[in-house]
C-alpha cells in the first residue's frame, strides 16, 4: 500500500503537469501548421492525440488502443520539458523594437518619432512668435469657440525655468473643500475675458478657435507683445513655490549676478472648461 501510495502523484506534480499542458497546447499551434484533435477523458484523464508530435504511431494495435492512447502524467512531463526549449527560442526569436546602440543610431530614432508625432500632430506657429499643439482634441464636436469678447473658464498650468511653476484648475494645487484641503481638479478655475488681458497676449491668441474640453499646450515667449509683461504677469500665483518660481523666471529674464539677460519661454498647459 505504500508502495502505491509512493507512486502516486502528489498535488504539486498534478498542478505542474496541468500547467505545461496548457502552456504547450497554447504554444504549439505556432510550430505545426496542421490541426492537431485531441480527445480527454474527464474520468480517466486520457488524452488521445491525432498527430505524431509526440509519439510515433504504433503500427499494430487493436480498435481500442487507436482509440485511447493513453499517457501518463510523467510521460506528458517530460515531452513538456523537451518541446520547452524550442518554445522558449521562439519567445525570443519574435521581432521586437530596434533599441539604438550608439549616440547617432539613438539620435537617429529620436528624430524619426518626433517625425512621426508631428504628422500626427502638427505645431502650430503664430505670426507673433507663440506656438501651441493640440494635447487632447474638444469634447465636444458642436457648440460655440473661443473668439474676441468670448467669457471663458480656463484651466491653466505654467512651467518656467523648466520647471513646474504653479497652476489652477489642473488638479497639481490644493483648495479648501467643506473642511479639509483636497485637490482643485474640477474645483477652481480663472474666469477670464478675451482681449481684457486677464492672461497674457499670447495666450489670448493661442485660445482662440478652441472648444470646451479642448487642450493645448502653449510656448510662450517674453516680451511686452505677447509674454507675460503684457498682462502685467497676471495671473500670479498664490503658493510660495509659485511665487518663488517666478522670481527665478524674473531673474532669468533680466539678468543676474555674472549671467546676462535670457529670454526664457514659459510653457503653458490651458484647457477651456467652459464658455458663456
């Protein structure tokens, strides 16, 4: 009896067998190109394969051996381990991205996807010297767009010095909410007017022609014309980073200490939320 017993497989060999069954009956479909029938008895566990992949056929037996061939866990096991290492060489012999070796090869690849992204979303220059692209087309396909006059609730987020600066409505601030301080995504936003200069000129100009939902991601160059001199920096920020990131900013554009003067560009993340 314990002979049997040791004979028997455990739970663990069972589970394991069942695995690479699986696995290999998933995989091999790639390496024989003719189907392949299988026959399983749930009582008996007997599995009946119409092929030759893992054994010859016998050239003599009765009805009921053509009918159940039969395998044990072990035997199934071991032409699992056999047929592994040609499916593991398959895994890796699948075509995967290129990666770039060297300095030029990565350059290369590097201009080839700022190619491709610009097809697919092209910059948009203005005549005064700003430039923005579409991060996130409108949700809305109808409905009034931002023009001259229009009254507009804004969501805007800023980087200066490469840096993130400050923002509104974006969801990177905190607001008090009833009793605790949350985030001000879909809680705050800067209500302005186009042509009042609530928000630089450039961004005015970047505004117009959008749609509620819309966002576009803004280049900002300084100066009186178009930069944030020309709505007398507004908007300002309210957080001491914010604050302290735009006295860098100044810094940067007026010159300090040994360093000259820098005409940094701001980069502007706005989204329209709504308009009236």
């Amino acid at each position: 009896e314990s002979k049997q017993h040791a004979t028997q497989p455990n739970k663990l060999q069972m589970v394991a067998a069942s695995v690479l069954f699986t696995f290999f009956v998933a995989a091999a479909s790639s390496f024989v190109k003719q189907s392949h029938a299988f026959t399983i008895s749930p009582l008996t566990t007997r599995l009946t394969p119409t092929t030759h992949l893992f054994v010859q056929r016998p050239t003599k037996v009765d009805d009921e051996c053509e009918q159940h061939q039969h395998f044990s866990r072990r035997s199934l096991i071991q032409q699992s381990a056999n047929i592994l290492p040609l499916l593991c060489f398959a895994a890796i012999a699948q075509p995967v991205d290129a990666k770039c070796t060297d300095i030029e090869s990565c350059r290369e690849e590097g201009e080839r996807r700022v190619e491709a992204d610009l097809k697919l979303n092209p910059i948009t220059k203005l005549s005064d010297g700003v430039r923005y692209k579409v991060l996130r087309p409108p949700s809305v396909s109808s409905g009034p767009s931002v023009s001259e006059g229009s009254i507009i609730d804004l969501a805007y987020s800023i980087n200066a010095n490469g840096r993130y600066a400050y923002s509104q409505g974006f969801g990177y601030e905190k607001v008090q909410f009833g009793e605790q301080l949350t985030s001000d995504l879909g809680l705050d936003s800067k209500r302005i007017t186009i042509g009042k200069h609530n928000v630089p000129i450039g961004i005015e100009n970047a505004l117009i022609g959008m749609k509620r939902g819309e966002r576009r991601r803004v280049e900002l160059p300084p100066g009186t014309a178009v930069g944030f001199e020309s709505s007398n920096w507004q908007p300002e920020p309210t957080t001491r980073n914010g604050k302290f990131s735009m006295e860098q900013y100044r810094k940067i554009l007026n010159g300090f200490g040994s360093q000259p003067p820098f005409p940094a560009e701001t980069v502007w993340d706005i989204e329209v939320l709504g308009i009236r």
